[in-house]
C-alpha cells in the first residue's frame, strides 16, 4: 500500500471517492477510476466520483476483479482506505454472473 501524501485519491466509507486535480498523479488515477466508477461531479479542484452497483458491474463485465479494483485504490489513495470500501466491493461482485439472460426463441429465460 502507497499512502503519499501527494497521492490523489481519498476514498470514503460511503463510497463516494474525491480525486484532487492538482496532484501530481491526478491524470493517471483518473484513468483508473474510469474503468470502474462514476463521474458525479467536477468542479475546478475536486472531482467527485462514485462507486455504484452498475460501475461495478460494468468493471466486471469489462473483466476487472475486486482485487484489481481495491489495488487501483489503494495505489492512489492519500490516506487508508476504509476497511468497509473492500469489503462492499467484494460483495457486489461476488455477484457478479450469478444470474444470466438467455434468449430461448422468441422467449427470455434466466438462468
């Protein structure tokens, strides 16, 4: 874990993630979070990101785990991220594939 304080990234318990454009690797964590969370909002300094059930499930089905997720994360991160932020990552891709859309004819069956 690289904890800097020149780090861009704090994450929050309630999964939101404030990313710092004045950091010096604020380009490259951008980059990051674009495979796996929301845009909310972007004002001058401090851009606001989300870690919702559908960026998730969209970073799953473009092939990223919830390890890869946590690590960009992690690697990004000013201060710890909070111990809950894995863990509900986890949780929501462990999910992931459970259930699947079929199309049998004319007809949809899940299965």
């Amino acid at each position: 874990m690289s904890y800097q304080p020149g780090n861009p990234l704090i994450v929050q318990g309630d999964l939101t993630i404030l990313l710092e454009v004045n950091a010096p690797l604020f380009a490259e964590a951008r980059d990051a979070l674009l495979g796996f969370a929301e845009l909310v909002k972007s004002p001058e300094y401090v851009h606001t990101w989300r870690l919702t059930h559908l960026s998730l499930w969209n970073a799953a089905a473009a092939g990223h785990s919830a390890d890869e997720i946590v690590e960009q994360l992690e690697r990004y991160a000013k201060y710890p991220v909070p111990p809950a932020v894995p863990e509900r990552i986890r949780g929501v891709l462990s999910r992931y594939g459970a259930l699947r859309l079929v199309q049998d004819g004319p007809w949809l069956r899940l299965e």
